[in-house]
C-alpha cells in the first residue's frame, strides 16, 4: 500500500545523512523542505522532495495537505504512564505549602501510588493506563518509554511490567520498558535500603528476564532514596541482564550521580534540574544524552534543566514529559516543547530537535524514529493550519495537531 502526501506547506525535520542524534550547535538547525510530498510504502518512509518532482510517482491513497506541516511524531523518552489512581490531593496539599519532599517524607508520594497500584488488578490497571497511552498517541507521540517503579515489591513490579507488555500489543507504536524497582524504599524495608537492593537483584531481576519484561534499568538516584552505591550495584546488576542504564539524577541535589551513570554506559541522564560543572564535564565525550524534562519543573515549581549551558558544552539535549501522577499528570509533548522554548530558552529548532530524533536515541530507536528519513518508520504529525513550525511552541496550549500517522496509517 503506498500512500502520497501532496501539498505539504513545510515537511520538518527532514534528514538524509544517518544521523541519530544532534548536539551543540547543530541543534540549532532544523532541515526542512518547503511545498513537499512524502510517499509512504506501507509502514515505511519511501521517499520526498519538493512537490515539482513527485508527477511520475505511484500511489494508492492520496492525502492533500495544502497549509500543513509535516513533522515526525514525538518521540517521549521518559514516563510512568502506567499507574493507579491518582494523587490529586497532594496537589492541592502542595498549594497549601507543603513541598514535594515533605509530602514524600509523610508516606505520601511514590509509596502513596504503590499502595494504590497493590490494590489494583492487573486488567483494571492495564485499562486505566491504555486510555492515557491512547491519550498521548494523539496528542502526537509516536514512541513512548514507560517504567515501573510504583510496585516495589516482586509482585507489583512484575504487574506493572506485565501490564507495560499488554500495551505493548495493543497499541501500533513502539513502546520500551523500563524496570525501576529502585524508585523509593517500600515501607517493609524501612531502615533496610541494602536488603531491598539484594531482594531487586536476586529475586527481581532474574524474572523480569526471564519473561522479557524490559529494555532498559532504572534507578531514582537521589538523597533519601539511592546513593551512588546502591546506584553502581543496581546498574551493574541490570547490564548483567542486558538492561541498559537510563537513569532518574540530579532531580534534587547534584552530587555525582551523572559521572557514575556515564562511567556505567547509561543512555541516558534524565532530570538534572541541579546541574554543575562536574557534571557537565563529564557528560563530554560520552554516549550518554541528558533529557530535561519540563513540565515536571513547571508542575513542581522546581528550576528547569540548564539547557543552554549543556548545548553551549557542544552537549545534546532530549525533552521528555514525565507523565505521572505525582510530579508531572501530563504527556503531552506539545506542551514540553512550548514550555522548553518559553522557560529554558531553547529555540524552536532545538526543541523539535529535542523532542525527536534525540528523544529517540535517548530510547536507543533513532535508527527507525525521529525523523523524516527514508527507511525511517512512518509516523507522523500533520498540522492544522498554521502560519509555521514557530507557530507550534509559540501558541502554547493550543491542540495544532490534525491527524497522527502511526506506521503510515490514521490513527483515531
Ligand atoms: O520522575 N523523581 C522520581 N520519579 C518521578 C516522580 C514520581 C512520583 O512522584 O510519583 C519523577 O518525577
Ligand atoms: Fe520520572
């Protein structure tokens, strides 16, 4: 099935050189071509070029897009979409003057979502967290991380990862899991960090191996959660199983965690709200990404990643949403682009940039995501009619999307 798409006004992000990540400078450009066509080969990218060269070409459909964008979908390299309930009083405890930290330190928090997801089946937690996949699907997201982390105990965290499995079969995008036993100390080991770490080690992750439950290993790497050393055991551990690193640090407090991550190989560094030159330094020359994550600042009330001193190291940068329930109930992407551009002071260009291709090198997937690439999968956003890609962060909360491809197909 080929599929032509005719009259396109501006098709962004346009790359044809292999490339599978942009840093620094180059962040600031965004390849586009004006008054384009695309043609779909069933779920691939075919070809493009400018609309005086597309007479000769065969095709099934034909979609007309005159005054649209085309971009590549988003590509969301972090989030814990997968939860029970919600934590909306916490909201409202946050804007009576408690922090983030004080609620945590009262039980509330991560252990409030952990009490909730235990008392909540498998099919009844699939079905809450599908409709928020669906949600962001067409809210643009084309490729989505999830994690676990709100189970903490063998049997949850194997439920929350089984359930991350279901959607993995009922939705057409790609998604990846994370395994993030070592998101909080459960209560039953209070006092006894390192047992939970020998219990994630031993018992854990050899199941979730065995049933191929997750891509990548996670780790809240943060005071009053997981220390350096509890961080390297669990990495180290993870790796054993082929899980790469992509880790929770600097959220709160900088004191070594992204040396340690990059020294592991970890593909990612997300968070960094507290950012220092070490830190930085040791981002250089490694393979490792840092992902800001902006609407969890916005939510929070916390500072924004640094993203002008990481690209001004020659660095590159992925934007992420977060979405989960306690520090970020939000996925969309639209969002994150608009709110890096307005508060971390990042271009246009360098926020799409951002939120694609390097967002899908931050899941290990810029080989087939993030840009409109031949070969590449077709997943992509069509606008409504606006004037620009500019146009996109510029008027914020404004839904710009018209339709999403998934695999060169509408999805709805
Ligand atoms: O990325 N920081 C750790 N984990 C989540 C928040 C978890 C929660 O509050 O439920 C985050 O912000
Ligand atoms: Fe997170």
């Amino acid at each position: 099935m080929k599929v032509l798409i005719t009259n396109i006004k501006e098709l962004v992000q346009v790359r044809n050189k292999g490339e599978n990540l942009v840093a620094g400078n180059a962040m600031k450009a965004l390849p586009t071509i004006k008054n384009a066509y695309l043609l779909i080969d069933n779920d691939r990218i075919a070809n493009y070029g400018i609309m005086n060269e597309c007479s000769n070409i065969t095709y099934d459909q034909i979609i007309d897009v005159s005054g649209k964008l085309v971009l590549p979908t988003w590509c969301d390299s972090h989030s814990h979409i997968v939860y029970a309930g919600n934590r909306e009083q916490e909201f409202v405890d946050r804007i009576n003057g408690l922090s983030y930290e004080e609620i945590a330190n009262r039980g509330g928090g991560i252990l409030n979502s952990a009490k909730m997801l235990e008392l909540t089946d498998e099919d009844e937690l699939f079905n809450q967290s599908i409709k928020r996949v669906k949600e962001v699907i067409k809210m643009g997201t084309g490729i989505l991380e999830i994690k676990s982390g709100y189970g903490l105990s063998l049997e949850s965290e194997l439920k929350m990862l089984r359930v991350i499995k279901r959607i993995k079969t009922a939705v057409p995008i790609m998604i990846k899991a994370t395994f993030l036993g070592a998101h909080a100390l459960p209560f039953n080991f209070k006092n006894k960090r390192t047992a939970y770490i020998d219990h994630i080690i031993n018992d854990m992750l050899p199941l979730i191996h065995r049933e191929n439950l997750a891509d990548f290993i996670d780790v809240f790497c943060e005071k009053d959660y997981f220390n350096l050393e509890d961080t390297a055991r669990l990495l180290i551990a993870g790796k054993g199983y082929g899980l790469l690193p992509k880790i929770h640090v600097n959220q709160f407090n900088a004191f070594g965690g992204v040396a340690l991550a990059v020294k592991h190989g970890a593909l990612s560094v997300d968070h960094l709200e507290e950012l220092n030159a070490e830190d930085i330094n040791a981002l250089k020359g490694s393979k490792t990404i840092p992902v800001a994550l902006p609407s969890c600042s916005f939510f929070l009330g916390i500072p924004y990643t640094p993203a002008r001193s990481l690209m001004d190291a020659g660095l590159p940068l992925a934007l992420a949403t977060d979405y989960n329930p306690g520090s970020t109930p939000s996925g969309n992407m639209n969002f994150v682009v608009s709110t890096a551009c307005i508060k971390m002071k990042m271009t246009p260009e360098e926020a799409i940039n951002a939120a694609t291709i390097n967002g899908a090198y931050a899941m290990g997937c810029a080989q087939d995501y993030g840009s409109i690439s031949i070969g590449k999968k077709a997943n992509l956003i069509i606008t409504k009619n606006i004037p620009s890609y500019n146009y996109f962060p510029y008027a914020f909360g404004e839904n710009h999307i018209e339709q999403v491809l998934i695999n060169g197909r509408i999805f709805n």
